[in-house]
C-alpha cells in the first residue's frame, strides 16, 4: 500500500483515506521523500524573505548583557 502524506513536526498526515487498517493498529513506515516537495520549499521563499529570516535569526542574540561571558 503506497499512501501520500505530510510531516508536521513528528506527526504524518495522511493525504488519503484508510478504511482498511483500525484504529490503533501499529504500522511501519518506509519514508520516501517526494522531489516535487523538495523543490516547493527550496523555492518558496524570495531572497528578501530568506534575508529577513536571516536577519531576525542573528537578532536573536541581540542585548544579552551576559553573552561575552559565556563566549569567555
């Protein structure tokens, strides 16, 4: 059986309907991820959103009084 689905943090969301397998039966996964995905996220930022990310990401250590302590 071969299912679509969608990571959201450690939660798979199914894209499909499985009727077959009852509730709380155990399943194992073999992951494959989909090259059609990896392009939409590798592309959906634009450079000035990938630049205010980043921006905001090395702000993030901005006034910490004791930040040159703890890089001593």
């Amino acid at each position: 059986m071969r299912i679509r689905g969608v990571k959201r943090g450690q939660i798979i969301e199914l894209l499909e309907q499985i009727n077959e397998i009852p509730d709380g039966q155990e399943i194992i996964v073999d992951l494959k991820i989909s090259a059609t995905s990896i392009e939409q996220t590798k592309h959906s930022l634009t450079d000035s959103e990938r630049l205010a990310r980043l921006n905001k990401l090395f702000g993030a250590w901005k006034d910490q009084p004791d930040l040159i302590e703890i890089f001593k």
